[in-house]
C-alpha cells in the first residue's frame, strides 16, 4: 500500500515546563557535589559504587519494569562486562599497561565495544529462547542461566583465572600516577549519567512505547504492528549492554574480579531495587540503588549488623515488602513520559488519513475474500468452512447467538489466531498464515469485545502506538535526545490528533486512559485502530455497555468511518445498531453461515428466527 499522507506543516508547542527537568537536575546536582560533601574517600568510593548499582538496576528494569519480563540472573551479563576488560587489559595485545598505561586511552574503548558485543549476545542467548516462556518458567530459565556464567567462570582457568580471578587490572588513568576516589568516582558518573540519557530517550520513543505496551497487553500490542517477539530480544539485549558497559568500570575501579564479585544473592539485590525504587519508572531504580548502597555503608558500623551481616540483605527484602503492601508502585511513581513530542494548542479539524489501496477497488468489489475458514482448537471446530466477502464502501454485520463463532472469525482475520484450514485473502495477498502484527501493517485494524487499551499510558500515547508501523526504525538512532530524531514522530503526534479529532476526544489526549469513561475509552479505542490506517476495521461490539444515546453517537462515526473509504466488518448484539449501520449482515449459528442479506431479507428469515427465538418461532 503507498501512502498518500504528507504531514502538514505545524507549530508544535513544547513542553518547557520546570517539571520535567526536576528529576534529571536533581541528579545531576547531587551528583556533581556529593563526592566534595562527603567526609573522605571511603564514602567516595561507596559513591562510585552506588552509580554502579544504579545502572544495573536502570539496565534490569528494562527488562523487568519497561517490558514486563522477569529476569533472575541480570549479574550474568555483568559478569561478562567485567571479565572482558579484564581479560582485555592483562591477557590480550601483549601490552602491559601497568608499564604502558597511556595504552588504556585505546584498550579501554575496545573493552567496552567488546562488553556490549558480548553482553548483548549473551543477552541474545537468553532472550531468544525465553520469548515464549512467562512467570515461573521465564524465572528458572533465567536463574539457570546466570549460574551456568557465573560456573563458567570459576572453572574456565585460562581465561577467567578461576576462583582466583584476575588482579593487576589497571586503574581508571592515563598517567600511571596513584588515581584518586574522586577522579574515579566523575568517570563512573559520566558513564552513568550517559547510560541514563540514553535508556531515557530510547524509552521515550517507539522502541520504548513498544516495550510498555507488549509489558500491559501483548496481544493487543501485536494487532497494532508491533513485533513482539523482536521487541523482548531488544530488551534483554539493551539491558544486558548497559550491564556490560558499567561490569567494564566496575572492574577498572576493584582492579580485580573474581566470582565471588558476582554471587546468586546480587541477583536479588537488584532486583529488590528496582522494585524499591519503581518498577517500571525511570528514576526510581536510581533512588533505590542510592539509597541502599549508603544503607549498607551505614549499616556496616551498627553492632547487630557486625555480628550478623545477613541481617543487611534480610532488612532488604522486609522493606521491599512492606512497600509492597504499602506503595506497591515503589518511592518513585512518576510515570514514564514515552514521547517528548507535543501537539497544537487547538484542536484539529479532525481529517482520517486512510492509505490508498495498491489496486484501485471500485464500490461492490470484494476486497476481503475468506473461503472455507475453519479453526480447530484441540477436536473443537469453532467454524465450519465459513466463506463469504467483504465489498468495498460497505458495512457488513455479523450476527449470531452467543457463541457462534463471531469473534473466532475477526481473531481468524485479523491474525488473532490461526485457521486450522482455508484461505483469508485482503488485495489480492493471502494473510491466513501471518502473525497479527503482519496482518495489521498489511491493511487490517480491529476492536475487542472488551475494551483494551494500554492503560497506563495516556491517550495519546495509545495512539501513537497504533502509529508504530511508521515509526519503528533502526533502534539505535532512538538513543540520542537530539531533536532530529524526534521529526517522524512530531508528524505522528499532528496526525494522532486529526484522528482524535475525528473521534471527538481530542481534549482527553492528555489523560491516561484508565481515567476515561466507557464511552470515550470505546472511541479510543477505536482512534488507535484508525492510526494503522486500516483498509478494513474490524469492530467487535462496540456498543456494549453504551447507552443509548451514546450508541447512536456511535453509529453516526461507523457511517463516518465507512465513507471515509475503510471498509467494516461489526459484530454487534444492538439489533438496532446493527441493522441501522449494516449494508449487508451475515449470521452465523454454531460456526455455521445461516443467512446473508440485507438487514430487511435477514429480519424475515426463517431460519435467523428459529436461531434467536427457537424453532417455535412463527
């Protein structure tokens, strides 16, 4: 399909506000002056050691907080960071940069090139096989995997050096002099705050909308065009860079690893961070790390902790449990800003951009063809070889009792789930064997029976996932705040506000969906499924639970959509809506077409009757 869409030429207003900038200035004022606060360089040194948990766990809660996938042996990928340097600096390129330390300003780059190589398809060995695996089987997996590194280490003695490990890695200089906390201590934090930069700006972009919504609904994440299965091996692979990278300094600032560095329980103790802190926020994982690591440091002078250090990681989990019980979203519950790009001030005329069809269609033609559809899901056939078409500039109803077949169908067309045999054909193209993100880039959009929008992003937001298709890019571009990367998706934010316009909800754009009403939620709902600029939407009861001045407001926008040139099937229990929108309706009784005609031809059909009303029916 070519797209005849040109994005017009608007003044976005930006959003120069101070709240935004609290956070990131207040990280960056206290880290700038703590080191000179604090009282010598012991505390220094637990600074520079609290940034390295602070990446750690802003790296985990990619995983854990952004995307939704549970990861219990995170250490793994760290591990790898810091073994790489390591090995790098004492074992490769017959330097000794103990004698030679100004060769660290070339061996140090290539460290951390090769920690993100290696940690990323560390990262890539995890994540490929877990994409399918949820809950208790991701958690072993994961675990499992972090102790086979972490094994592979103690017993890999040529290059790991075993129990052991390695010493002699060299400091964070270019001198050869005695390097101070305090020089250490700025490295580290630059490397962190550039970390935190990036993950910050690959959140707020497609990638990290991407990544949110698979986290709070991945199916209807894949019926928007999002990849899914690509976008968890994505995360797995960000997070595990960003703990390669910060393994690389952690080794340069110990001057030496071995696997006692790296034990079961630091698993766990990120992990607990970042939910002290706030899954799924991106300050939160820094303030829990912060504040634990200086808890630790305290803790370290207190009688009853000298004498049992077990009690320090047992404080821990009691803490995170009682913010469980009492703050469940952690101590930072700004939520996620997932786009930096803002609309107008007024509100748009409301035009709905459709794609023009790759063969011009001519009103009665079929532009969707299913011949002999039939699901069987484990002996249970669901349809019995439905064939019908859906012609262009025309609605077409689907009727039926309950448990009929009538949303097994739209799952059938719209990728949902997959027909055990025969053919769906849109333009020419057979789609019955495609995923439904495949089907959705390719010209079909669809509604559920029950609302389902991403509820903790706002409304505009949901729009822009449905936006996806025209934003995914190459991924690493997204790490950069520069303002050119954000031009595509400014065009998006104008064109998401014409289709709320279009849908009249344009001044809700700012709030988060779950504070909607019923109605506008609906009609979100449908506004996301316009943003793929569908050939074909495919609307599942749209009505339920409207009333009924609210359901002909509903009606008027189908007739809208429809002469807007989108082609729709609707399943609707409202006779009244049904046979007021419908052009043609179809029934279906016991995965069987029993009817098709228009709504006048099916309101006398025997055989419709004796499906609603009994074989009693006069």
């Amino acid at each position: 399909m070519s797209n005849t869409y040109t994005a017009p030429i608007v003044i976005l207003k930006q959003d120069h506000g101070l709240k935004r900038w609290i956070w990131p200035a207040v990280f960056l004022f206290v880290g700038l002056l703590a080191p000179l606060a604090l009282p010598g360089d012991k505390w220094i040194r637990v600074a520079a050691l609290a940034l390295v948990y602070v990446a750690l766990a802003s790296g985990l809660n990619i995983l854990v907080g952004i995307t939704g996938l549970l990861d219990l042996g995170f250490i793994a990928f760290f591990i790898v960071g810091a073994y790489t340097t390591a090995i790098f600096c004492t074992r490769t390129f017959g330097v000794d940069l103990a004698d030679n330390p100004a060769a660290l300003a070339w061996v140090l780059p290539l460290s951390v090139v090769a920690a993100i190589v290696f940690a990323g398809i560390a990262g890539s060995i995890i994540g490929y096989p877990t994409l399918r695996a949820r809950g208790d089987y991701l958690a072993i997996m994961t675990l499992a995997f972090g102790e086979i590194v972490r094994i592979v280490s103690i017993n890999w003695t040529e290059f790991t050096g075993g129990a052991v490990g390695i010493r002699n890695i060299p400091a964070l200089t270019l001198t050869g002099k005695i390097v101070r906390p305090l020089t250490t201590y700025y490295i580290v934090f630059l490397i962190v705050v550039i970390l935190v930069v990036a993950l910050a700006s690959l959140i707020a972009s497609p990638v990290g909308r991407a990544w949110v919504a698979i986290r709070e609904d991945e199916l209807v994440a894949s019926s928007m065009g999002i990849r899914t299965r690509r976008y968890k091996l994505l995360a797995y692979v960000v997070g595990a860079s960003t703990a390669g990278v910060i393994g690389v300094f952690f080794a340069h600032m110990n001057q030496f690893v071995n696997p006692d560095s790296f034990t079961l329980e630091d698993n766990f103790i990120v992990l607990s961070l970042v939910i002290l802190g706030g899954a799924g926020t991106l300050w939160g994982p820094v303030t829990g790390a912060v504040l634990w690591i200086f808890f630790q440091a305290v803790a370290k002078d207190i009688p009853l902790i000298q004498a049992h250090p077990e009690f320090r990681t047992g404080f821990l989990a009691l803490i995170v449990v009682i913010l469980m019980i009492l703050r469940p979203g952690g101590i930072i519950s700004k939520r996620l800003e997932l786009t930096r790009a803002r609309g107008r001030t007024e509100a748009p005329e409301g035009e709905l951009i459709v794609n023009e069809r790759d063969t011009p269609v001519a009103a009665g033609e079929p532009v969707l063809k299913v011949e002999n559809v039939k699901p069987v899901f484990g002996g249970l056939v669901a349809l019995e070889a439905v064939t019908f078409e859906l012609r262009h500039g025309e609605v077409l109803g689907l009727m039926g009792p309950n448990g009929a077949g009538k949303s097994t169908l739209l799952n059938a067309i719209s990728g949902v789930t997959r027909a055990t045999s025969g053919t769906i054909e849109l333009g020419g193209e057979q789609t019955q064997s495609l995923e439904s993100s495949a089907v959705s880039m390719r010209g079909i959009a669809r509604t559920f029976q029950t609302v389902r929008l991403f509820w903790d992003m706002t409304v505009l937001e949901n729009l822009l996932v449905g936006g996806h298709s025209r934003l995914a890019g190459f991924a690493p571009k997204f790490l950069s705040p520069f303002p050119f990367v954000r031009k595509p998706e400014r065009a998006t934010v104008d064109e998401a506000e014409e289709v709320l316009a279009f849908m009249d909800v344009w001044d809700s754009r700012d709030k988060r969906a779950s504070s909607l009403d019923a109605y506008q939620q609906r009609r979100v709902e449908i506004a996301r499924a316009l943003m793929t600029r569908p050939n074909v939407l495919l609307l599942d009861e749209p009505a339920a639970g409207l009333n009924e001045s609210e359901t002909r407001d509903l009606a008027r926008l189908i007739k809208r959509i429809r002469e807007r040139g989108i082609d729709v099937i609707l399943i609707e229990h409202d006779m009244d809506l049904l046979m007021g929108v419908s052009d043609r309706i179809i029934v279906l009784d016991h995965g069987v077409i029993i009817a098709d005609g228009t709504p006048a031809e099916i309101r006398v059909n025997p055989e419709v009757l004796e499906a609603y009303l009994g074989s009693d029916a006069k």
